[in-house]
C-alpha cells in the first residue's frame, strides 16, 4: 500500500471547466450561458454554433474532463492521496452551483479548485473566481453553509504540464515527411484575447505591453523549443501566435493569427510548421475547429505541410502534476516550507491572487483570491 500523503487542511478537490454542448439542442441554450448580459440574437448564436454543428453538435471538452477525472483518481488512489475530486462548470451540465452544493451536502468545508486554464488572464482566472464568487452567493442565499474555497496557482511552467507538450512536439515533427522536417517552424498557439486584458493580466506589477499573460506563453514556448532542440539536434525557429479571436472588429485583440502566420510563413519559404496549441489543457473545440479544420484547410490551400501537436489531456503526468499542486499547496496552507516546482524563467506563480490581478472591466466579487468577500 502507498504512503497516505496529506492534503489537511482540504478535504475536495475541484475541477472546474468551461463546459460545453453534449448534442444539437445543446448549442444555442450553451452559447446563451457563455454570452448571457451582451444582448446577442439568438440567431447570431445559431451562426456561431456552426463550428459545434460540424461535429455533431457536441463539444470533445467534457468527455475530456471525465477522462481527466479518471486520471486524478487513479493517480490519487495510486499515490495514497486520500481527496475525494468532483466536477463543474461555468457554462453547462455539471453546473458549478450544483456542484458546489452537492459538495457542501457531502460535508466538504476545505475545498481546492483546479481550473482547466494554465495561465493568468481575465478570461483564464479572474472569471473563474467571478463564477465561484457568483455560485457562493447563491448557496449563501439558500442559507447553506459556506466552504472556503482556495484555487491552485497557475501551473503553465509545472514540468507534468511541460513534458507532455514537448513530447507532442517532436513526435509531430518526426509525423513530418523528411525532407522538411529538420527546417519546420513550430508556431506554439494560444487563445487570442483583446490587448486590453493581455496589458493587464497577472499582478498589478506585471501589467504592461502583454502582461503577464503573454510573458507566461513565450516563457513556456521557449522551455519547450530548448527541449524540443536537445532532443532533436536541430534548432528548430518558432513563434507564439493566436487563434480563436472574438467580439468586435474594432477591439484590438493579440495577434498574429495561425492563419496568417501561416500565410507569412509560406511566403518567408517555410517548408513545413507544427502547431504546438500550448494555450490549452485538452483538445476541445477551438483546437479542432480553428486547428485542424480552420488553419489545416489554409495549409492545405498554401500547399504547407503541418502537423498540429497534441494537448496535454489526461496525461498521467499533468495527473500527477495535480497531485503535486495539491501537496504544494497543503504544505504551505499548513505552514510548511514548501519548494514550488517550476520550469523556465519565471518561477512559480503565487498561491492567492492580489488585488489589482486581471482585473475586469466592471468590479465584481471574486472568490479564492485577496480580495474575496469570502475570506
């Protein structure tokens, strides 16, 4: 039998997503959670579920998350990690209120949440707080009892998180034919967001051109192309690009796009180029819609061979990256000494977010950071 390891003062973990549609009649109902208050048309909605109507209408992102669910336990169980791992979402089936409250109902009081974003931003960690604060709320409402909620910190630069990316990398390349390989680009993506919230992600003293957000990506790309170059024997070049771009025209949003750096790339003669989605934890739909359907079929018009690298998923080693958050963050909340394990330039993230951390454009409560009005 393992060794019981000690997660006190906690007794839950959380694993908290996005969601997504499960099937046709899914999608509009799911795209009004995800722009419930902007006032969209519902048949705006039914233009833009277009992209989850070419797969059936269902989102790959839940199944994603029972396979992680999976992991977690298994590795837990494995590990002598006695921590009961539920899960929610902001947008759909699992919801996060009921989730919560179904925790509550099972006695939970310390409760650790992992969200399905590696990197701080508005949209990545601040809103999930938002959604936690939002979901408290409604239990205290109820006139339940409230558990406190803390949120592992960022783990862009965790090495479970890493090596499975870097892993992805060259297994592409070697998917490449050989005579381009050894000259392919590596274009290590991410969600785009609006430049506004990327000059203000991370703590107030990260704020600036990009923010702590863009500062996070290029760090970790630049880990994994220094892996992928002792692995490999070649110094292959790359660039951070975006995907996934959304709201008004006039916003100004980070960029390049993968489409258009592909385009660049081609012109610049190019012979070949990986995707690396590095911005995101599985293979859910903007991986497969703006990846492999949306910039492959741009590739394919370019005459460009790519191959697109795999997400991290359920790979027992991010499982057992969680396990080591979890630790990490047990120790310290007992008052341990405790070393954060990190890769690269930056360090480990901090454990509670400041005041000032990606702040939105309108103050609402926010819970698991400084200042949470659930302390």
């Amino acid at each position: 039998m393992p060794d019981v390891l000690d997660a006190s003062p906690y007794d839950a973990l959380l694993l908290l997503s996005f969601g997504g549609p499960e099937g046709p009649d899914d999608v509009v109902p799911f795209l009004e959670n995800v722009t419930r208050g902007r006032g969209i048309p519902k048949e705006r909605l039914k233009e833009v579920g277009q992209h989850y109507f070419l797969f059936g209408g269902v989102s790959p992102i839940n199944d994603q998350n029972r396979a992680l669910l999976d992991a977690l336990r298994k590795d837990f169980a494995e590990h002598g990690l006695d921590l009961p791992v539920y899960w929610g979402n902001r947008n759909w089936a699992p919801y996060l209120t009921d989730t919560l409250r179904e925790m509550v109902g099972d006695g939970r009081r310390r409760i650790l949440v992992l969200a399905t974003s590696a990197y701080a931003s508005y949209s990545g960690c601040r809103q999930y707080r938002e959604n936690l604060a939002d979901a408290l709320a409604a239990l205290e409402s109820e006139g339940l009892e409230l558990p406190k909620i803390d949120k592992l910190r960022h783990y862009f630069n965790h090495p479970g998180f890493v090596e499975p990316m870097v892993d992805g990398v060259v297994r592409s390349l070697t998917e490449l034919p050989e005579e381009v390989r050894d000259g392919a680009h590596i274009a290590f993506c991410t969600h785009s967001i609006p430049t506004s919230a990327a000059d203000t992600s991370g703590p107030v003293e990260e704020h600036g051109d990009g923010g702590a957000y863009v500062r996070q990506h290029l760090d970790v790309a630049q880990v994994i192309a220094d892996a992928v170059r002792e692995r490999t024997g070649v110094d292959h070049p790359w660039q951070l690009v975006y995907q996934s771009r959304s709201g008004a025209p006039h916003i100004p949003w980070l960029e390049p796009d993968i489409c258009d750096h592909l385009e660049e790339r081609h012109a610049a003669g190019a012979p070949a180029v990986v995707m690396a989605p590095i911005g995101f934890v599985s293979d859910h739909m903007e991986v497969l819609y703006d990846l492999d359907t949306e910039a492959t079929a741009k590739a394919e018009e370019l005459g460009l061979p790519v191959r697109r690298s795999a997400t991290v998923g359920a790979d027992p080693r991010f499982a057992a990256a969680v396990r080591d958050l979890v630790l990490e963050r047990a120790g310290d909340e007992r008052g341990q000494e405790v070393a954060p394990c990190a890769l690269g330039a930056l360090g480990a993230s901090h454990n509670l977010c400041p005041v000032g951390c990606c702040p939105a454009r309108a103050p609402r409560p926010a819970a698991a950071g400084a200042d949470s009005p659930y302390a």
